[in-house]
C-alpha cells in the first residue's frame, strides 16, 4: 500500500528518524510572544505573572485537580499528576520566555497555547522536554501537526525506558487485541494491528479481531482518510479495506459500544506504526 500524505511518511519513519537528524522545531514554528512565567498550575499550564494562563501545546499532562485555590484534590487526580506539575514548575517559574506557536493561539478556555522556551536556550522547547522525561504525552490537536513529528519520536524513546509516567503500569500502551485489559471511560493509548474495517456513514470502523462487536473498535471519520491513505483510490473503491494488515497506535478517551471505543477526534492522534500489511 502506497501512503501519500506527509504525515503517513512521519508515522513510518518515527521509528527510523533520530532526533539528531531534526533541525530544531523552533526554527519551524511562528514566534508569537514573551513573558515571565509566574507558577505551573499542573504539568501543561502555566500563569504568567501578568495573570495570563498559558497551554502548552501538543502535549498532555496526568490531570490534576483542585480542591481549592492551592489544594490539590488528590482523590481525583491523575498518578503523577502532582509530579508533572512539579517537574514543569522547577522548569518555568520565575523564568523569562519565548513563545512560539503553530496552528489555533487560543484554546475554548481563551488560554494562550504555545510552545516557550527560556529566552536563554530558545530552542529548547518545554513542551518537548516535558515529554521526552516523561512528564506527558504527545496530543497534538489540529494544525500541530510540525510538533507531532518531534514529539512523538522523543515519546518512543521515554517509553521505552519507562521515564516518568511511562513506568506507571496503567499509563502504558495497551495491546488492542487483549481487549479484558482496556478500561471503559478512561485515556489511553492503544497499539493493534487492524484485522478488518468497515465504512458506515460518515465513519470508518477499525475492528482488531473477528469479534467485532465485543473487541476494541477504533472509529475514524472518514474525512481524516485522505490524511492517510490515497483519496483517489479511496473514492474509486470505499469498501475496499484498506487499513486490513497495518499497526497502528491511537490515543483517546474509551467508551462502552459492546467493547471499548476510541473515536480519533484530532488527525495526528491516530499514527501508522508500519505501513508493511502484518
């Protein structure tokens, strides 16, 4: 199979791409502001002592919760959560920055979303340092598409050596076909090998075993095929199954729909592992 897109070329050769063959993603991204960096509220927003709330961009952080202002609610926060707050706050506070953008500045909270660096190293991404000790994972929303191609590379090697959240058993990559193992209503990262899809309305349903409607399913909207696959050859033939043989890996919330489901509801959160049909 012939995969055209940039980012089917990214998800093949994140495995074979070392980072010192990247120029720095800061040299790829829009410089978009400064600031003093006040206090980390967890490990992926910061205030700026200015009093605006900053997102870093393409990266999640555990969720950590608040009983009130300055009392974490540890009940309902994430393991690890405290840590990564801790981690990005010895990196950030009281420090002069550069931000850097790429796609939507804003986010629906009106936080300014960014990738800074200190304005002594400014190729230095935070972001990327938070993932690459294992503070966060990679979530790039659209338009982050340049970030993604770092990110989830420097991810690969701190899950491989189990840094940080990576060696919390619950937070590893689950296998799609151990299907007893995947919790409903929870974030999580799904590895598999597509057994057969299947096109209905406005979706394409990836299915990893025979028993499609008791394993886990991963449900595509089928205006993201084109991010993947030929649209020509998609069009010409829709139920051809095209994603039949290919490793994938997905990241999301599960919900119950006889098994669990994961919708890919950002594009460069579903990522070819192996363009090879296993």
């Amino acid at each position: 199979m012939k995969l055209l897109t940039v980012f089917s070329l990214f998800s093949f050769s994140i495995l074979h791409i070392t980072q010192a063959n990247l120029p720095p993603l800061a040299d790829r991204l829009t410089r978009c502001g400064t600031g003093t960096a006040a206090k980390a509220i967890s490990g992926d927003r910061f205030i700026l002592k200015s009093g605006e709330s900053i997102k870093l961009a393409a990266i999640k952080a555990p969720m950590l919760f608040y009983k009130d202002v300055g009392t974490v609610d540890r009940d309902r926060s994430w393991p690890y959560a405290v840590a990564a707050r801790h981690a990005l706050d010895r990196l950030i506070k009281n420090k002069a920055l550069i931000f850097y953008c790429e796609g939507r500045r804003k986010d629906y909270q009106g936080r300014l979303v960014v990738y800074p660096a200190l304005r002594d190293a400014p190729n230095d991404l935070l972001n990327h340092t938070m993932v690459q000790q294992g503070f966060a994972w990679t979530y790039p929303y659209s338009g982050q598409k340049k970030a993604a191609f770092y990110f989830y590379k420097v991810e690969e090697t701190a899950r491989k050596n189990q840094r940080g959240l990576w060696n919390h058993k619950p937070y590893r990559p689950k296998a799609a076909s151990q299907v007893q193992t995947i919790p409903y209503h929870s974030f999580e990262t799904i590895i598999g090998v597509v057994h057969k899809s299947a096109r209905r309305g406005p979706y394409v349903y990836l299915n990893f075993s025979e028993q499609i409607y008791e394993d886990f399913t991963l449900k595509v909207p089928i205006n993201f095929i084109p991010h993947y696959f030929n649209t020509d050859r998609l069009t010409s033939n829709p139920n051809k199954d095209y994603f039949k043989g290919i490793k994938i890996m997905v990241r999301g919330w599960t919900e119950k729909k006889g098994g669990p489901l994961i919708t890919v509801d950002q594009k460069d959160r579903l990522i070819i592992l192996s363009r090879q049909k296993i």
